[in-house]
C-alpha cells in the first residue's frame, strides 16, 4: 500500500501537538512546589519528541506540496 504524505502530515501535526500539550501542562504552573526532576525529565523526553515529530511533519508537508 502506498504512503499518503497528508495522512502521515496530519498524524506527525497531532503527535506534535499533543506532545507540546503535555509540555504546556507541566511548564504552566501545574505542578506546585519546588523543582519536580520527574517533571523535568517528561518535559525533555516531550521535547525531544516534538522535535522528531517536527521533522516528520516537515517532511511529509513537503512530499505533499510536491505530490499536488
């Protein structure tokens, strides 16, 4: 079966967003207290994966533009 470029764009647009959605929560003053590591750690693995699926996004958008 072949690949549908704005399918793969539209589910790396929602992996992106959801992955800043957690980012928001836990950057937004959610949290109370002092420094949260666990926290921390979620909010670098959330980075590091919308920076993943940012490239992805890119790049399916781009496949898509060229397929029109």
């Amino acid at each position: 079966m072949k690949r549908d470029p704005v399918r793969d764009a539209a589910r790396a647009h929602t992996n992106l967003n959801t992955f800043a959605s957690v980012v928001s929560i836990l950057e937004g003053g959610h949290l109370y207290g002092r420094e949260n590591k666990a926290a921390s750690r979620i909010i670098a693995i959330c980075k590091t994966e919308q920076a993943r699926w940012l490239r992805a996004y890119d790049k399916a958008k781009a496949e898509a533009e060229k397929a029109k």
